[in-house]
C-alpha cells in the first residue's frame, strides 16, 4: 500500500503499537531452533482428565454457543471453587463473567470501566498487554517503580501516582515478569489509595497457585472495603496448562459485571463452549492438583536459577509465577536487546528482553526474562546450551 494509504488507514491509537516482544521472541526461536525459555506456556501435555472432558464435551455436541457470559455449569463451578479457596461468595448470575482468556478479560474490563482520560496506574515492570490495554482506552498511564533486587515499590511514588483523575490500579501478584507476591501489608496500601481516591483495583491473579516458599495468595477482593471495588480477572490457562484454550473469568460486583457482559459480548460473543465444560472439571479437581502443581514449579525454578546462576547471572529467586528476571551484569552485558539476540542465535536459548516489560526502558536494559513452566529435560538441555556457552562462574 502507498505510505498515504497506510496512514489513512491507520487508527491514531494503534500508531504506536509494535509487536508483542514476547511473541516476536518465540516466532525468532522457532526460526533458529532454540530452546523457547522466552513465551510463558508449558511445552509438556495438559492433564489427561481436561483433554478427555474437552473431547467428551465436543462428541456429547457442546457445539454452539454458550451463554455469552459464561455457561451455568462452568460459572457454578467458578463460584463453588472461590468459596472454597478464598471464603468468597459470588453470585454466578450477575458477578461472573466467563471471557475468552485472561487477555479478553483484562482489555473488556478496562473498556467496560473507563472512559477516555482516566488515568489507569500499573506497576513497572508490567506484563506488556497492559500498556496497548490502557492505549485502547485512550487511558493515560502512571507507573510505580518496582525496584530490583526484591522488587518493592516505594509508598510515596504509590501515592504520588493517585489523583482524582485515577479510575484504576492494575495489580498482577503472583508477578510477571518478577515473580513478585505481593504482600497483605502492600496490598492494604493499594486498597487504601482506591478507597481514598474512589478507583477500581484490577487484579491480574493468573499466577495464584504458582507459589513457592510459603508464599500465601491474597485476592484483593478478600481486604476490607474491596469486594465491590475490585475485578478480578483470571483464567484456566496457568493453573490448568491449557494456554491455548483461551478460557478465563471476570469477577465483579454486579454494576460493574453488567457492563463487562456487554463489552464481551460485543467483542467476542461467547469463549469455546465445549472447553467451558472441561472448564468445570478443572474447576472441580481436588486441592491435591494445585499443591502438585506448585511442586513442580518449584522443582523447575530449582534447575533454572541453578543453571543460571552457575553461569554467573544474578538473580531474586521468584516466590510466584514461572518467570525469572536474571541480570547478565557480570558477564559483561549490559544490553537485553543484544543479549536476548546473542542467546537466541548464538547459544539457542530464547528469553524475553527486560526492557519490554519497561516504559521507561533504560530500567529494563539490565534483565532478560527466563521462563521455566517447561519439562524438566527442556530445562536440562538449557543448562547444558549456557553452560557450554558461559561456562562455570564458580571456576572463574
Ligand atoms: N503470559 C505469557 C508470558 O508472559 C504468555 C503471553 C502471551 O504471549 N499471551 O510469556
């Protein structure tokens, strides 16, 4: 197309959009055979009991659309699994909206919430989407700085962030990219401020049963004063190992719910309905599922961290999610965009640049983001690629 035609056709608020760093770092895995520690999926098989109640659901015709919010059984079970794990009470007619993955659920939220000029505050580093979310919006960002090593945020710069423009906080805990949990202390600060400033807090809480150490996952939809000042977004592609099933849940007060139906169903009608139904028998799977699941996380963060850190990456060691944030400093890069090109083509180990997850990029220059939710010989052969390539730190 001529420059002026692509111009003309261009809407203003997509200029600035490239694409996803961390989808573009998978498709440059593939093309040079790397090991993709890069893209958050798992490359080792879904339950068996998911595949055959998906297989069941499409052979018993589970074919057509599905309520646009969410079909009952599936919003039941939604609601029987929060009251068991969180002492949360939802009503799955009116507070539970079933969307087409965490993603739809994040960008029709904030679509069903703000209009154009509210401010939305997010934590930096942030899951890319968030940025594009807000920009779709036409909702001015804010950050807060997360600072390495621990990635604690400092009260002030939380404060000083709020204004009576604010209409939303986005938090993600467990963290992407850090692995950051945050803690009942920071999320009362955040509260506090949504209270004092009459906004909603967005919670990304994919990551909840991906915890380590000890660390608890708190719902800012539990704290005093938040059950109606929260949506809370989720989805069974992390806890259940089905990223691809594009199945998640908005959960809010009914005003608030009422209008995320109406935007997700403009925009998508409905998620997959036969993978709704094997949505209620991972909903349904006991709590010996989820304790596995973090054991074998922590496993796999084990092998990671070690290998890098034998190689002489440094690193704070995540207690959620399945990423790592690791700096190559003293091994004499100081660019991710080099180094994540260097690992990609030279050593064959994919991992997403830092700096994409940054606004202000130059705070993300230092880091290059690992992800371990893959089998435990993937992991191995990444060790052994590294290794080979940086050798031992310990013999240095
Ligand atoms: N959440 C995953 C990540 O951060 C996958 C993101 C995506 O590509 N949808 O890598």
């Amino acid at each position: 197309m001529q420059p002026e035609r692509s111009e003309r056709f261009r809407a203003a608020r997509t200029a600035h959009f490239t694409e996803s760093v961390i989808r573009e770092t998978t498709r440059l895995a593939l093309r040079h055979g790397a090991v993709n520690l890069a893209q958050g999926f798992p490359d080792f098989p879904a339950p068996q009991a998911l595949k055959d109640a998906a297989a069941r659901a499409i052979a018993d015709d589970f074919n057509q659309y599905a309520i646009t919010w969410g079909a009952k059984p599936l919003r039941d079970a939604i609601a029987a699994k929060y009251l068991r794990h969180y002492g949360l009470e939802l009503d799955p007619e009116r507070e539970i909206t079933v969307v087409c993955g965490s993603t739809e659920g994040m960008i029709a939220s904030l679509l069903a919430t703000t209009n154009p000029d509210d401010e939305v505050v997010m934590f930096e580093p942030f899951y890319e989407n968030y940025g594009p979310d807000a920009d779709l919006c036409s909702a001015p960002r804010r950050y807060v700085t997360l600072h390495p090593p621990d990635w604690s945020f400092d009260p002030a710069e939380l404060r000083a962030a709020f204004s009576p423009r604010t209409k939303a906080i986005v938090v993600n805990s467990p963290h992407n990219p850090t692995g950051k949990v945050f803690s009942r202390e920071e999320l009362v600060q955040i509260a506090a401020l949504c209270q004092e400033f009459d906004a909603l807090c967005l919670t990304d809480e994919i990551y909840e049963h991906i915890l380590y150490d000890g660390a608890v996952h708190v719902p800012m939809m539990t704290l005093p004063g938040m059950r109606d000042r929260t949506v809370l977004v989720n989805s069974m592609s992390k806890t259940y190992s089905v990223t691809g099933w594009r199945v998640g849940w908005v959960l809010a007060a009914p005003e608030i719910s009422s209008s995320v139906r109406k935007v997700h169903d403009f925009l998508t009608v409905g998620a997959a309905a036969p993978l709704q139904q094997a949505g209620v028998a991972a909903l349904s799977l006991p709590d010996a599922y989820y304790q596995e699941l973090a054991g074998h996380y922590q496993r796999r963060r084990g092998l990671l961290t070690a290998a890098l850190e034998r190689c002489g990456f440094s690193l704070n060691r995540p207690r959620g999610a399945y990423y790592v944030m690791a700096s190559a400093d003293s091994l004499g890069y100081s660019d991710d965009l080099l180094l994540s090109s260097h690992l990609i083509e030279k050593i064959g180990v994919a991992a997403v640049p830092g700096s994409s997850f940054f606004h202000r990029k130059n705070l993300g220059r230092r880091f290059i983001r690992f992800c371990f939710c893959k089998k435990y010989e993937t992991l191995e052969q990444a060790g052994r690629l590294l290794n080979e390539a940086f050798g031992d730190a310990r013999n240095a």
